[in-house]
C-alpha cells in the first residue's frame, strides 16, 4: 500500500472511539505521525477514562507507527493549544488538523436545559474553533517566516445540522455552525497553503445507535449489511479514506467543500441557495398585505428537503 501520508504530523480529536478511532487508524497507515486525542468519555461527555485513547495508541505502535494519546477537552481554549503544542513537540510540526471530538445530550427543546445546549455547542462548535484558532496561527507563523506549508483542517459536519433532526436542536445548530465556520477558514488561510473541508459522515457510531435511538433500526446491524451487500455499507470506516484523502498533497487544490460519504456513495453538498425573487410591481417595498401572496408562491415552487432515510436507501441501492 502507498503511504501518502509519509512524514505528515496529524491531530485527530475524538480517535479513541467510533469515526475517529477508524480514521486515525488509516491515517496512521498511511504514514502519519499522530496524536490520539480522547477524553473517553460517554456519548454526553461525561466522565474522563484514558483507555480508549491509550489503546488506539498501543494499535498504532503494534503496526509499526509513531502515535502519542492525548486526553485534553477540545471545550478549553487552554487546553486546545496544548494538543497542538504537543504535536509540535512530539513530532516536530503539525501538518493536518481532523477535528472529530462530538457528543450529544438530545432533548425536545421544551424540556432541554441550558446546560444541555452550552456543553454540545462548546465540544462541536468551540472544540472545532479552539483547535483551529491554534492550528491557523502556527500555519500563518511557520509561513510568514518563509517556511512551505501544506496544512489541511478536516471538520465534521452531520445531516442532523443539514437535514435537520427532532430533538437534536442543540446538536443540529452545533454542526450547521462548523460548516459556516470551516467554509469561511477555508477563505481566511488559502494565502497560508491552508485547506479546510467540512465531512458529512453517515455510519453506525455509540452517537448513531446508543445515543439516538430513532436512528438506531435504519442503522441495521453489521452482520445483516454484510450478509446482503457483501460490506457493511454504514461502518464506521467509510469515512476514513475521504480524510486521509484529503489530508493529502494531492488535495492541496480541494477547499471549502462539504462531502457527504455513505459506504461506497459520495456527494457534495452545497450551501444555502436562493430562489428566483418575485419582483414586486411597481417598484417599492412590499406592504403585510400584499406579501403573503408572492411568499406562499416561493414555498408552494420550493423543492423538498432532503431525508435521512432517502440518503440511506439510495446508498443502498
């Protein structure tokens, strides 16, 4: 196997478990140096348990590749700078950035608490910006002083920020505000050698089963995909070659984009569009009276939204 990664620094938050554990393991593979960073704690963020970071670790180092665990919470902007620092140390540079780390506390919004909403907001949404604040400022730095860059920031997005999911308004807001965020980096530091891109995984996680029941059955068992498609269309594992992809020089031309991945399917989603206006005649502002009309037009002609469940279905197809 060609290890494109060879000599590359990588940060993947949230690689003890799930998504992350799959795609730090392929980035490893191919070559990365990485840091394995996980709280390891339960789908709610509670708790703190070293384990799943140390034995992602001991995985790597088994197959032949460098790795450090690493357990700081993405929340603290302190503690942010000190998983890049510690990559800088430890290997000497940071080249990619995968921020990773998520949770979920899901509640219909008549009964979520303030807690609820601040603590998913501050792990997805601050945890992205923490780590990504630091990361750009080491890239500008390291380019300003005349030295080559070629970072890359891989967020993660969900359908549950883009589709939109009940009793996810917490978690839903969290992820549509990462995709805001990332395209707007994505503009910041093209001038550094930065890339950012946005992944829209779909995949059987402790957050799509165990955390999120309704999505539970149309997530299937492994076996049963398996046994059907000769793959497990909704492993966790899909998503991993589009990071370790886009981690790449090769993608070095690929940014400000949002890639959604379900087994073998792969799509580009594309931001907030606008209609054909209707144009008021004569000339001037509309008046209530008058709008309710033309507005009622616009969303009759509005094509529907997309679905979970059509996604899925059509990748099973």
């Amino acid at each position: 196997m060609a290890k494109i990664l060879e000599g590359k620094v990588v940060i993947v938050t949230g690689a003890g478990r799930g998504l992350g554990r799959e795609e730090v393991l392929l980035l490893a593979k191919h070559g990365a140096k990485v840091i394995v960073n996980d709280m390891g704690g339960s789908h709610d963020g509670k708790g703190e348990f070293h384990g799943p970071a140390d034995d992602v670790v001991k995985e790597i180092k088994e197959m032949g590749g460098e790795a450090a665990p690493n357990y700081e919470s993405v929340t603290d902007f302190e503690g942010a700078k000190r998983i890049i620092d510690q990559a800088i140390n430890t290997f000497g540079k940071l080249d990619i950035l995968v921020n990773n780390a998520g949770i979920l506390r899901d509640k219909m919004i008549f009964n979520m608490e303030e807690s609820e909403f601040d603590y998913v907001i501050a792990v997805h949404l601050k945890g992205t910006f923490n780590c990504t604040r630091h990361a750009t400022n080491y890239w500008r730095a390291e380019s300003k002083a005349g030295k080559p860059v070629s970072g890359r920031i891989i967020n993660t997005t969900s359908d549950a920020g883009l589709l939109y999911n009940v009793g996810q308004s917490n978690y839903g807001a969290a992820k549509a505000g990462i995709v805001a965020f990332t395209l707007i980096v994505a503009k910041e530091v093209a001038r550094y050698g930065v890339t950012a891109n946005v992944v829209v995984p779909v995949a059987r996680t402790r957050l799509t089963t165990e955390a999120t029941p309704s999505l539970a059955p149309m997530m299937g068992k492994k076996e049963d995909f398996e046994k059907r498609y000769g793959y497990d269309v909704l492993g966790p594992e899909a998503m991993a070659p589009l990071v370790v992809y886009l981690a790449s020089d090769d993608a070095k031309d690929i940014t400000g984009q949002v890639i959604r991945v379900v087994g073998g399917n792969l799509w580009l989603m594309h931001s907030w569009k606008s209609s054909e206006p209707v144009k008021r005649t004569p000339k001037g502002f509309w008046n209530p009276e008058e709008i309710g009309t033309p507005l009622k037009e616009l969303v009759a002609k509005a094509p529907p939204r997309e679905e979970l469940a059509g996604i899925i279905m059509g990748a099973l197809s």
